[in-house]
C-alpha cells in the first residue's frame, strides 16, 4: 500500500466516525455550550487520542501528516477538532523532554484514555503574547513546587486530568535571558483543583471549555517537572511547529466545508429565476476562496513532511498556519455571504463555524506574530521586540 492509500484509508475511517456525530450535534452543544463528551470517547476508542504517541508507549505512533489529516477531517466533517487537537500535540512536551520513568508513567494511560492530558497553561493576563514575561511563579521548597499566579483563556481544564503548565522558577531580575528562569510541570488537575488552584470559566465567541485559573499556593511534587528546570521555554517553542501545522489542517478542513456548503447553496438557490451561482458575483468569491485554500494545502503537507523527516520547518510551519488561517477566514466569508440571511441563522451551521473559524486569526498565535517570525527568522530584517 503506497503513503496516499494509506492517507486515504486513514481519511476514510475518520469521516465515518464523523458522520456519527452530524452538524446537529455540534451545533446542540454550541448552544448549550457543553464539551463533546460522545465524540471524545468515540476518538479514544478508535485509539485516535493517542495518535502521535509512539507504539512502544501504547499509542498509534502516526505521522505529523497522518494526525493532520485526522484533524482536517473532523473539521471537514462540520465538527470542530478543539476538543481532541490539543491532547495531540500538547504530549509532545512529555514526549520530547520527559524522563523514560515519566513517558512510562503516562503515556501508555494517555494513549488508552484512562488520563486526559488537554490542557496547556501559557498565556497570563499581563504577559499576553509576550510568553517570557509570565510571573506565575514555582518556587521549590523541600520535595515541592509552590506555585502561585493567574492564566487566562486555557482551555479543556474542566475536561482534563492533567496539565501541562509554564511557570518561572528564577524571577526574570535575575536570569540571564528572558527566555531562560522558566520550567514546564505537569499538573495534576484533580489534586491541585481546591488545592489552591481555582478554575472560574470565561464565555467566549465558540463552543470552547475556555477559563481563567488562579493559582494559590499550589504543591506541584518536584518529580512532575518536565526536563531541566529554567530550560521550560525551549520546550514549549519545541512543539510549536507541531501545533502550527496540525492548526493548518483545521482550518483547510474548515475552509473545504464552508466551500463545499457555499457551492451547494448556490446551486439550489434560486432568486430572480435562476441559480445564485449563475451570477458571477457569486461564483468568483467562491473559486477564490477554493483556490486559496487547496494552495494554503500545499503549504501544511510541506511543512508536515518536513516535519516528519526531521528537517527544519518553522518556515512552512508558520507560513502553513497563516495561509489556512487566512484561506478559511476567506471560505467563511463567502459562505456566510453566499448564504444570505440563512447564513445568520443557527440551523445552518455557517454562523457557528464562521465563529469557530475566526478564532484561528488570533489563537494559539497570532496572524501578526506569525509575520513577525517571518519577517526577521526567514527574511532577516531587524528585531521589533
Ligand atoms: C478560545 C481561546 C482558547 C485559548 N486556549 C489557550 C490554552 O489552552 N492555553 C494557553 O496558554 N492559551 C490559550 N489561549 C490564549 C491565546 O494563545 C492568546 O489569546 C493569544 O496568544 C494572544 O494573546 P493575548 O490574548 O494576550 O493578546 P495580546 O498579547 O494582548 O495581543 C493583542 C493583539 O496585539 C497583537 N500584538 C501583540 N504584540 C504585538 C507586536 N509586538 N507586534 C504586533 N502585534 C502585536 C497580537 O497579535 C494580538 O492581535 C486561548 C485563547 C482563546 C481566545
């Protein structure tokens, strides 16, 4: 069986679990705003959860490339891949810098469901986009951590046993570099949950578990740190070409369902006598989008292959993740448009992925600190900040 057929097998399997959980489901949940329990167990069943994780600890030891197409075709599928896409990529950090006696500990458990490990807590309400700023701080004392501090927006907290956490163990006055001083630990949610860390839920534009943590003096044993202390930050820019691109496929499955639905639509809909898609005011926003979309592909399976070879990809990465972003935002636009009135309305689904899509402009990264990167790591031109 060649690469392709297999890719297309895999894609095959994950649409039909998908077509398990209709656009009725997802749009149910986006309002009541409840977690995708049904489809969550469904992907852990079918071993999916554990898709990068290695056979040797459980898992299904894929492919950058094959877990992207996973997530390109829950998207596709009119489903929304948040609830499943961080457990992915968020291991990578236990995976590339965990002890042997960690990786044993937890990954065989991650990759059969007994342990949810979703959550990832980064972003601070004064640091913001400035990762290296974070005050949350851990500070050791005896066979413990102590940590105390405040994140915003992390996601899944109330559906996940474990977190993955970065916090400054050497107070930024005195560490050498701004990136240095700060530690990655693995929380676990259900002891430090009233142990001082409070969990207060924020409501956001989607169906996303998204909440503001206060850390109150919380006791992380020294055995859940991850790697080296002070080297945290590494590790964290470590899985990012890997979040990029597996971000890239959603939204190329986003962007191929909004064309898909718009391209129905305007085939069905008659006004003044005749298909909408007869005008060419409606037809070309859809071919654009379309090609914008199969070209912002190419970009992700670069990127993804470059991935799995070992070979530098921060480049293709950031360049995939701006290009799908960017292409699916357009494909929803011109669904939404193409829609009409209907388009506003619930029961059609275009608004709730409209709204999902539009998260991908700003998070996990951003359209203008992607550009940044671009600019000075590829192009060379001088530092901003
Ligand atoms: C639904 C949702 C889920 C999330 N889940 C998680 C999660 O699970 N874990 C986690 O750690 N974080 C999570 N985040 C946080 C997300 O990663 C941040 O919101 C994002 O990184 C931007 O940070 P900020 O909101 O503080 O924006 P700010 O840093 O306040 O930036 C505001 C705007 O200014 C721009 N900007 C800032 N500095 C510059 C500059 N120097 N040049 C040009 N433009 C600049 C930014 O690009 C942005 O557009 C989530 C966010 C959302 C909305």
């Amino acid at each position: 069986m060649t690469g392709t057929e297999a890719h297309e097998d895999l894609r095959l399997a994950v649409r039909k679990l998908c077509q398990r959980f209709p656009n009725s489901y997802w749009r149910e949940l986006d309002q009541q705003r409840t977690y995708p329990e049904a489809f969550v167990q469904a992907m852990t069943e079918a071993g999916y959860l554990g898709a990068l994780i290695p056979k040797e600890y459980g898992g299904l030891g894929m492919s950058l490339v094959e877990a992207s197409i996973i997530l390109e075709e829950i998207n596709r599928s009119g489903g929304n891949a948040g609830p499943y896409h961080a457990q992915v990529y968020t291991m990578g950090t236990l995976l590339r810098h965990g002890s042997e006696a960690q990786k044993r500990a937890y990954l065989p458990q991650i990759a059969r469901g007994d342990l949810r490990l979703q959550a990832f807590g980064v972003t601070e309400p004064e640091a913001g986009t400035d990762t290296t700023s974070i005050t949350t701080a851990a500070v050791r004392q005896d066979n413990h951590y102590i940590v105390s501090g405040r994140k915003i927006f992390i996601s899944r907290v109330q559906h996940s046993d474990l977190m993955i956490l970065l916090a400054r163990t050497t107070p930024l006055e005195q560490s050498k570099k701004k990136s240095q001083g700060l530690s990655v630990f693995l929380v676990d949610l259900r002891e430090a949950v009233d142990h001082g860390l409070t969990v207060k839920p924020i409501r956001v534009i989607m169906n996303n578990e998204t909440n503001e943590l206060h850390f109150n003096q919380v006791a992380v044993p020294v055995e859940n740190l991850i790697g080296v202390e002070g080297e945290g930050f590494r590790y964290i820019l470590d899985g990012m070409n890997a979040e990029r691109i597996l971000i890239a496929a959603e939204c190329i499955g986003d962007g191929r369902w909004f064309i898909e639905r718009a391209t129905q639509r305007a085939k069905e809909r008659s006004v003044f006598g005749r298909p909408i898609g007869q005008n060419q005011g409606i037809q070309f926003p859809i071919a654009q989008a379309h090609i914008h979309v199969e070209a912002a592909d190419l970009m992700r399976f670069r990127a993804a292959e470059r991935f799995d070879q070992g070979e530098p990809c921060g480049a293709e990465a950031n360049m995939a993740k701006l290009l799908a972003a960017d292409a699916s935002w357009e494909a929803a636009n011109v669904a939404l448009q193409t829609y009409g009135g209907y388009g506003l309305a619930a029961d059609y689904d275009i608004e709730r992925k409209f709204r999902e899509t539009r998260l991908y402009q700003i998070a996990p990264i951003s359209t203008n600190l992607i550009l940044s990167y671009i600019a000075e790591h590829v192009l060379g031109l001088p530092r901003s900040f």
